[in-house]
C-alpha cells in the first residue's frame, strides 16, 4: 500500500511541477511585448528575460541532478520549489528591467533543481514496465502547462496586466511543497557518500555562459571570440571530467551508451529547432497581425494542445513499440512543420497558422516521451539524476541556443531598436531565416534519432 501512495505521490508532484514552469514560460513570452514597452526594451534585450531563465537552468541542471544524487532527489527537489516560488514573488514586484531579468535567473536555479530530479524520483519509484506511461503522463502535464499558459498568459496581460503572470505561480508551488513533506515518503540517494566535482561544475557553468553572451555580441568579432572561449571550455570539460573518479557527468556514459548518447542529442536537435516558434510566433501575430494578448495565446494554443494529446499515447506506444521508431517518427513530422512556417508572410491565413501549429504539436508530442523513456530507460538507477538532469539539459541548452539563433538573426537584420511598424518588413524577413534554420536542424535530428539503435531488448 505505501509503495503505491509513494508512486501516485511522486507522479502527482511531477505532473503538478511539470505543469507550472512551462505555464510560467509560455505566459511570458505572450508577455513580452507588454514588459518591452512598459520597460523601454529593444529586441535582443527583451529577448532576455526568456533567455536568461534558460541560460541558468542549462547551468545549474547537471550539477544539481548530480548534487541529487548524491544528497537526495526529494531534498533537492523540495529546495528548488521553494526556491521557484519566491523567484516569482521577487519577478512580479521587479521595478526595472534588470531587476525582473535578474529574478528569472534565480528562477532559473530552482528550475533546474526541479527539472534534474522531477523525472529521476519517478523512474526511481516506477518499475520499468510502467515508466513509459508515467513518462508520458508527466510530459503531457508540461504540454498541458504550455496549453494553458498562451491563453491563461493573454487574459491576464490583457485584464490585469503582466505581473499577474508571476503572481499565479506561488500558490500552486506552496500546495506542492506541503504535499512532499505529507505525503512523499523516502529518499533516493544511490551515489550517497561520493564526492561533487566543483571545478567541472565550474568549467560547464562558465562555458555555457560564454557562449550564450557571445551570440547576443554578434554580429561584432568579439561576439566571435566569446563564442570559442566558451567552445574551449567545454572541451576543458569534457578532458576534466573523463579524468575524474565521480565527474558530474559521466561522459563515457557518451562514449560506451550509444542509446543515451543518440537519445540526448535528438533531444538537444529537437528543442534548439522548436523553441524559438513560441516566442516569434507570439511578436508575429500581435505585431503583424495586430492580434491582442489574447488573441495571441488562443491562436497558440493549437501547438500545445496537440502535445497534450499525443504525448501520453507515445508515452504508452514507446512501452511496446521500439523508442526509437516512435521518436523518429515525431522529428520528421517536426521537420514538416517548420518547413511549413518558412512560408509565413503577412497575409498567411489564420487557417494556415493553426494547422502547422496543429502539426508541430504532433510531431513534438509523439517525439518526446519515447525520446526521455529512452534516456531513462538506459542507465543504471545510480545514474537516474545524471541521466534526468542530462536530458533536462539537453532541453533548455536547446531552448537555450533556439532563442539565441533567433537573437542573432534579429540583432544582424533588425539591431538593438524597438520592433515598430518601419521594422516590420526586416521582423518577417528575420522569421523567415529562423524558421529555415529551425527546419535544416530538425530534418538532421531525424538522422540523429535512428542512429541511437534499438531500444527495448
């Protein structure tokens, strides 16, 4: 009886987590154009308050599943949602720009302790013949998040204004606090007793960094030079850590692991092509098409809905069927999608809108799951916070690099100036670009995700 409260337990704080920071992140982005104005914030600079969550997740994501680990997965866990809670708190009272993006990066941190044990403490506590349904319960809780959020994010905006966004998100994270100390019983520690690599976690961190700050100084040759510093720390980091007796990341796990190795980089493929489509796509339509807040997040509703949908249905599938054919199958239904959105103009139809939003939510619905079951699925449960966190990595280093392609084109073709009407035309031309980039990488992802091999022995 205890183990079954315990895994009903565990999968009603996943899913709840689950939900409520991409709610968060899709509310924003419908936000944004309301923050810029209100804040006097150029393109690339409002760019940053979705980039700069990202950016610390992606840091913090690996050295906490590790840290997870080593300490407890529901301790850290439990930390990182208190964490969240009050970084929304400090995100709705933000009095500048500065102050607001400097909350999302604490957010960020939280984030990262939730998203680097959230799927670890389920795979711990479900068997292998029930992960892929829990999976895909959990992953629709996060499209489900993002369903909600454009419509939820709009209403609010448009009703009450944009800090309501931040102010919704602290009473769920309360309620899920109380229920981990009420009802979720155990810990989960495999690598209890092992040491925490602080100068790999170091390397990554400022790697990551670097990287990301250099695409926002491009097109200008220091932007350039930032870019390889972050480059060579990465190798630095991958030389330390095959050095060390417990890395943060295992990376021979890359080398011997083709199942996980595969699996990751589609994962990393997949969202740095699908990410950025939210946040452009939210510019677009109240910009170009003159839609309100609102507005906006209905018409984007489409996307998520159809992830909502199908994801736990590719979650089951992926119990019986092979991952890798599923996955498969989702990418290149992704890739279709993309190449539909090159076509987007001015006069495209709302029709037209809807149904590549109706197909991009397919694709990346039936991806998803089998892709995280695959992950999961091919390690040790010693490496279940490695692994979770290294997925979770792999997603908001995606996102990550998603939204500074889509920085890039806008600082080389727009600059660092409010998006107004005598911009619009360069705005399109930047959409453009974006979505036939999003597209090449998302038809290599196809590739990447059959070179994985069979999955279920």
């Amino acid at each position: 009886m205890q183990i079954l409260v315990t895994k009903r337990s565990a999968l009603i704080i996943a899913v709840i987590g689950s939900f409520l920071f991409p709610l968060l992140g899709s509310g924003v982005n419908i936000a944004l154009p309301s923050i810029g104005e209100d804040y006097n914030m150029d393109a690339v600079t409002l760019s940053w308050v979705a980039t700069s969550f990202l950016l610390s997740a992606a840091v913090f994501l690996v050295p906490f599943g590790r840290l997870a680990d080593i300490y407890g997965r529901k301790k850290i866990f439990t930390i990182g949602m208190i964490i969240s809670s009050i970084a929304s708190l400090f995100s709705a009272v933000a009095l500048t720009g500065v102050q607001l993006i400097t909350a999302r990066v604490i957010h960020g941190v939280g984030s990262a302790m939730i998203y680097g044990t959230g799927i670890a403490i389920l795979v711990s506590v479900y068997p292998p013949k029930e992960r892929g349904k829990a999976i895909g319960v959990t992953v629709a809780a996060t499209y489900l998040g993002l369903s909600v959020g454009p419509f939820l994010g709009g209403f609010l905006v448009q009703q009450i204004g944009w800090r309501s966004i931040f102010w919704i998100n602290v009473p769920p994270g309360i309620f899920v606090i109380a229920l981990i100390f009420w009802k979720l019983k155990g810990e989960w520690a495999e690598a209890k007793g092992e040491k925490f690599d602080i100068i790999g976690s170091t390397l990554y961190g400022i790697s990551l960094i670097s990287i990301m700050y250099g695409f926002t100084l491009l097109p200008i040759l220091l932007g350039f030079w930032v870019i390889a510093g972050g480059v060579a720390g990465l190798v630095a980091f991958v030389v330390w850590e095959l050095k060390q007796e417990h890395p943060i990341l295992n990376m021979k796990l890359f080398a011997i692991n083709r199942i996980f190795a595969f699996s990751n980089l589609a994962a990393l493929i997949n969202y740095s092509a699908t990410f950025g489509v939210t946040f452009m796509m939210s510019l677009y339509l109240q910009y170009i098409k003159g839609f309100s807040p609102q507005e906006a997040g209905t018409l984007l509703m489409a996307q998520p809905i159809m992830m909502t949908i199908v994801s736990p249905i590719a979650g089951k599938i992926s119990d019986r069927v092979e991952p890798r054919i599923v996955a498969t199958i989702g990418m290149t239904i992704t890739t279709i999608a993309l190449s539909m959105f090159t076509l987007v103009g001015d006069a495209t139809s709302y029709a037209y809108l809807i149904c590549t939003l109706i197909v991009m939510g397919t694709g990346f619905g039936i991806f998803s799951s089998p892709n995280t079951s695959a992950v999961m699925g091919s390690v040790s449960k010693k490496y279940y916070g490695v692994a979770s966190g290294t997925i979770g990595t792999m997603r908001t280093i995606g996102q990550m690099f998603s939204m500074g392609i889509a920085t890039l084109v806008f600082s080389v073709l727009i600059g660092r100036v409010e998006i107004t009407p005598e911009h619009y035309s360069n705005f399109l031309k930047s959409l453009r670009i974006n979505f036939i980039i999003f597209a090449i990488l998302c038809f290599i992802g196809i590739f990447a995700s059959l070179a994985r091999g069979k999955t279920n022995r």
